[in-house]
C-alpha cells in the first residue's frame, strides 16, 4: 500500500479532473469577487471553506479505492433514497451549471480579437458543441489529456500574473490591512447573497464527490492500473491543493489589481465584465500581460465546461443503471457507453436551450452563474450528509473508514453547511436580518 512513482503515474488524473472542475466560476469570479470587493478579507472563509468541504469530497476516492464499487452504489446499498434525491438534484443543477459555464467560456473569448465580433451567447454555443463533439469522440482520454494540459497552463500562467504583480510593488496601505479591516466589511446579512455564491462553488459542489468515484474507472481501465487507496488519495490531494492554492491566485490578482471596484465588476454585461476583468490586469501589470490573462482565464472555464459536461451525463448515466439493475455504471459494456453517449446529447440540448431562455429573457452573467451557485450550497447539506453517512459505513474497511479528525471536520462542516443554507433562507425569503 506504499506510493510508487509508476503506481502515481498511473493513478494520476481523476484529481486533475476535479480540480479542473472546480477551478472555473468559484475562482475566476467569485474568489476574483472577493479580492476586488474585500481585498484580501475573505482568504479566511475561502480557506475554511475549503477544509470543511475537504473530507465530503474525499469519500469518492476513498469509497472506491478501498471498496472497488463506485460511491453511487454505495449510495444504494446504504439508502434507498439517496440515488433518487441525488439524481433529482443533478437533473436539475447539471443544466443550469454546464450552460453557466460555457456562457462565462464565450464571455471571455469576445476578449480575443478573432471573435470581439461575435456575440458572446453565440460563442457559448459553439464551445458547449466543441466541448460536446471532444467527449463524444474522443471520450475520457481526451477529457484526462486535455483536462491536465489545461489546468497546469492555468496554475502557471495565474502564477506568472501573481509573481509580476508582487514584483512592481502593487500593495498599498489599505490593501496590506485589508486582511483585517477591508474598506468594506464583509460580515454583514447584507453580504449574503455573495458570500452564499462564494463557498457554494468553493473550491467546488459537495455533490462532485461522486465524480473522482466513476472516473477512477475508465483511468485504470486506460491505464490498465489499478490504484491503492494511498496513490489514490495523492491524486485527490494534488488536485485539491491546485484549487486551493490557485483560488488564492485569484484572490491577490483581484485584490491587488481592483480594490475598490468589486461592486461594478458584475455590473452590467457578460462582454462588458469580461472587457473590465482584462482591462484592470493589462493596467496594472501591462498590456502583454493579455496574453497571459486571457488564456489563464479561458483554461479555467473551458476545462470547468469539459468536465462538466461529463461528469453530470456520467453519473446520472451510472444512477439509471444502478437503478433498473442492469450495470453498475462502470462504464465497461457498450450499451452503458450508448446510455451515457445519449445522456450527454441531452445535456447538450438542455443547456442550449437554458443560454437561449437567458438570451431572450436579458439574462446577465451575474445571475446566470450565481443562481447555480447557490443552488449548490444551498443543496451542499444533503449531499454532505449522505457522504459521510455512506463513508463511515458497514460498506467501507474498518482502516479505511474516517478517524476522529475527518469524522470532526466532517461534523463541523455539516453544521456549517447547515446554519449558513438556513441563514441564508431566513435573510432572503423571511427578510431576517434585512435592515443590517
């Protein structure tokens, strides 16, 4: 059960993946947000958020690395209610979250001159079909291939942009005490409705703990590898510690290039925020520094799109399945490929139709993509609740069960979870709080 340079090789990718899931709306907006609203005043929730979320995110890896089944038949065989509830809920968030993200994709290439002309709606089009024909043909080789390349161009080149900025010297007073006293306080009711956002897709939804669970599947079957738990969980841990580190990326990028200004950043257009997110970073780094911001941001969303859309048609695919009792999701006979193919082209097709609604109805890019986000932290509790409850299970080894330390965190996180979805109701439907 030792790590193994071969043994991490080969087991590398499912990780990759899920941070290429995670480092798109949550960090390119929100964590970009924060810096922009608050400057460096939320790194404390972002990275609390992040540790509370950890362990409900693990139990994918975990469940299947130890039991060989993925974590959706572990969902079945714990309860029979938690593949309902979950394929309920991923029917609907799966929609509105791949057309959010490919709609952010297309605002940022109006960035590049090739495609200033064009309408950014048109542009979410074309990468939702682009992203859509990459899946289909190329399958999950070219998801783990094109999924890697992307999220080690983007942690680079945010790297590259933190680096230059630090060294012109860019900190000024108020931005060095905004750790602790931002010209505008975070912690105010008033804040909700961004802060909600904010750790909903931060570093991402709890109900992607299932993805790392099915895709651990087609990488030992394209590696022809089968990982242990160890060599498993070093995959999940470098992918979790890049959406970490690369959400503070954006954090310093936002705050040193924009404090002051988070309050308009949203404003307006998707094609006038991505104007002004490009146009503050070539100002206070230089004009050259396009080349480096606009690929950076595009990586991120583009590969968040990919991955979407194939973790949601995956994991409802593998739920039918499990369901009529005919497979176990595992990808490995061709009529669960067809299954999935299909599952997928729907996706594609309800997505489409989701930017044309937003489209006539003057939808902006605020809305379009904070709606999904709160929907995931709103629904976080549940599926944090069936994590822990599966991985702590009769199901799972005894050694490879959580100890006292993730059982704490996991308790803590739920509660956290909880009491932020509850407050969050109060303020927003009963006005609790309203007048602060």
């Amino acid at each position: 059960m030792d790590l193994t340079k071969q043994g991490i090789q080969k087991s590398l990718g499912p990780g990759i993946l899920l941070a290429g899931a995670a480092i798109g709306g949550s960090h390119l907006l929100s964590s970009t947000t924060a810096g922009a609203r608050f400057g460096f005043g939320l790194v404390g929730l972002i990275l609390i958020t992040n540790l509370l979320k950890y362990p409900f995110l693990l139990v994918g890896t975990r469940f299947t690395s130890s039991t060989g089944k993925s974590l959706l038949e572990g969902f079945k065989e714990k309860n029979s209610l938690y593949l309902p509830i979950f394929v309920i809920v991923s029917l609907i968030t799966g929609t509105f979250t791949i057309a959010a993200v490919s709609f952010v994709s297309g605002v940022l290439l109006t960035s590049i001159p090739l495609f200033s002309d064009f309408p950014a709606m048109d542009l979410s089009i074309g990468i939702l079909i682009v992203c859509g024909l990459i899946l289909l043909f190329g399958e999950y080789r070219a998801l783990d291939r094109i999924s890697k390349f992307l999220v080690a161009l983007l942690t680079f080149l945010t790297l590259f942009a933190v680096i230059s900025l630090l060294s012109k010297g860019s900190f000024n007073e108020s931005l060095s005490v905004s750790w602790i006293e931002p010209k505008i306080s975070p912690w105010k009711l008033s804040n909700l409705s961004f802060l909600i956002p904010l750790m909903g897709w931060m570093p991402c939804p709890v109900e992607l703990c299932v993805w790392p669970s099915l895709w651990m599947f087609s990488r030992s079957k394209d590696s022809n590898y089968k990982p242990n738990v160890k060599e498993s969980e070093f995959d999940f841990n470098l992918g979790y510690l890049i959406t970490v580190v690369t959400a503070i990326f954006f954090v310093t990028l936002g705050a040193i290039t924009m404090y002051g200004t988070g309050d308009e950043m949203l404003s307006g257009s998707g094609v006038f925020f991505a104007q002004k997110l490009i146009r503050l970073y070539t100002n206070s780094i230089g004009d050259w520094s396009k080349w480096i911001i606009i690929p950076a941001s595009f990586a991120a969303m583009f590969s968040t799109t990919l991955t979407c859309l194939d973790a949601y048609p995956r994991s409802i695919s593998s739920i039918q399945g499990l369901l009529k009792g005919t497979d176990k999701g595992h990808m490995e006979s061709s009529s669960e490929k067809t299954r999935f193919r299909n599952w997928m082209v729907l996706h594609i097709f309800a997505s489409l139709l989701a930017l044309l609604i937003a489209r006539s109805g003057g939808i902006g890019v605020k809305d379009f993509v904070f709606g999904a986000m709160t929907g995931s932290f709103l629904t976080a509790p549940i599926f944090a609740w069936m994590a822990m409850d599966t991985i702590n299970s009769d199901l799972v080894p005894t050694k490879h069960r959580f100890g006292f330390f993730l059982k704490s965190i996991c308790w803590i996180g739920l509660i956290f979870l909880t009491a932020f979805s509850l407050l969050f109701i109060a303020n927003s439907f009963f006005g609790v709080g309203s007048s602060n």
